[in-house]
C-alpha cells in the first residue's frame, strides 16, 4: 500500500516549524506590489514590512498559486510513492484551489495508481491549519487515505472564524466594501466582525468600536457547542491583543489555544493590520 502525505495552502497560516516537523508541505501563494516584485516563495518580506508598505498608502495584490510550482511540489511527492491530500483556501474566495485541481488531474494521468484528493476547505486562514492539524492526527493514528479524506470533509463544515477588521480601508480597496459606507463605518468607528457562510467571508455583525466587537463575538460563541480541543487565534500585527483575547475565551469556555497565528499577507492585503478574532470547532453533534 503507498503512502500519503499532506499538502496544506499557505493561506492556512499553518505553523511552519510544526510544518516541517510532520513534513507537511505548504503549497505558497504571492503577493505584490505596484513596483513589480513578486513575493511569497523565495522572496518574502516581514510582516512588519508589508504593512509598513501599506500603511503609507501603497496598494498591494494578492495572487495565486504559480501551475508550475504546484506541480512540481505534487510530482516530488508522487514520485517518492506518496499519495497525496490537499487542503486548500475556499474556492469561492481563491482560484488557487482550481490551479491545484488541475495540476493534480495532469499528475494523476502522468502516474497511474497515484492518488491525490484536493480539499476545498471553504475556509480561509487558521480553521484550514486545525483541519490539516487534525487529519495529521489521524494519520498518525494509522488512519488509511480514505479514511483521512472522509474525516476531514466531515470536519470542515464545523469550523470557522470569527474576526474584527480594524481598518475599513483595505476592505473598499479590495472592492469588498464601498468607499461611501467604508467612510461612513470610519466615522462611526464601526467595526465588522466577519465569518464564513458558504464558503465565501460575509459580514456576522457591525458594532460600534473594539470594546463592543469583542463582547460581540463571546456572546456569537456562547451560543456556540464548542469542542474543545479545537481553537486558536489569528492576528495581523496584534499579537497580544489576540491572544489575550484567546485566553478570555479559553477560560470562560474551557478551551486549549492550540497557537495564536500570524495571518498571512496575502490574506492581509484585505484585512489590513490590527485585525485579530479566533477559530473554533463545534461539537459534532451541533
């Protein structure tokens, strides 16, 4: 029987150091700006540098996967005897998650008898990092491919994220937001707090300031069947703030924060810094 392995979207903001450990592969995405560099892969830039950059009004672009390098990366893993699953953004949000099908489609063709099953999360950021922790998991249980597959796509559907967007700005840059209610939430100080529906990044709630944002979201959780295991914090340059955050969570609700994650800046480029929320799972049963 071959063996298998995990490919996970950057986009996941899946810990590199765990990564690498379990030797899980991270598919990279890019992102640029108007001078024509590209970043994401060989070339990063901090987070402190991107949005450093975009706080002095340059506009950044997120990009996909490159076909080429996707490829490449599944074809290594074939070749070794391994079969393969993918875990990737939601494709409502991202064409990547098409790039990787078709490419694992050519790679499947090439060698006979490989098997590479693409996930489309419907997710984007630290929920798709808890799945692809989980399946790990059950690989490590001794789980089979399909096995894995079926529980991951089970799974799936009971996570997502709760998030607040500190600038509006980025949001109507992006065309997700007008620039006249962008205006208007600015003067109000509304903050959104956002989640996922369908698979695409839709609004929960508008509540006037941070304070009000985070009550907001314990109360959204509260009527919530959490499981516990499963929960962690995202952030763009507000590390602390998430993660004190986490840990009212953690505490009111009696969760383990599994890590507090640096979002990505290809996912920053519309959510700008200063944003923070948490990903949860709820109980099968909900």
């Amino acid at each position: 029987m071959r063996d298998y392995v995990l490919m996970v979207d950057v986009n996941s903001d899946i810990d590199h150091a765990y990564a690498a450990a379990e030797g899980i592969c991270i598919m990279p995405q890019y992102y640029h700006f108007n001078d024509g560099v590209i970043y994401g892969d060989e070339q990063k830039l901090s987070l402190e540098q991107f949005f450093s950059r975009l706080r002095t009004g340059e506009r950044a672009y997120s990009m996909g996967c490159n076909p080429d390098r996707v490829h490449g990366i599944m074809e290594e893993a074939v070749k070794a005897g391994n079969d393969i699953i993918v875990t990737m953004a939601s494709a409502e949000c991202s064409g990547s998650y098409n790039t990787v099908c078709i490419e694992a489609d050519k790679i499947m063709e090439d060698y006979p008898g490989s098997r590479i099953h693409v996930i489309d999360s419907r997710l984007e950021c630290a929920p798709i990092a808890m799945l692809v922790h989980y399946g790990q998991g059950l690989k490590k249980q001794g789980k089979t491919f399909d096995e894995v597959v079926e529980a991951m796509e089970k799974k799936k559907s009971h996570l997502d994220i709760y998030f607040m967007v500190d600038h509006l700005d980025y949001l109507v840059r992006g065309g997700r937001l007008s620039a006249i209610s962008g205006a208007i939430g600015t003067l109000l100080s509304i903050k959104p707090i956002l989640h996922f529906e369908n698979g695409q990044i839709v609004p929960l709630m508008k509540v006037r300031g941070k304070k009000a944002a985070k009550q907001a979201m314990l109360e959204e959780l509260r009527k919530k069947k959490l499981d516990p295991e499963w929960f962690c914090a995202g952030n763009t340059l507000n590390y602390d703030e998430a993660e004190e955050f986490a840990k009212l969570c953690a505490e009111e609700f009696g969760l383990k924060i599994l890590y507090v994650a640096d979002i990505n800046p290809t996912i920053g480029v519309h959510i700008g810094d200063g944003a923070f929320g948490v990903a949860f799972c709820t109980a099968d049963d909900e």
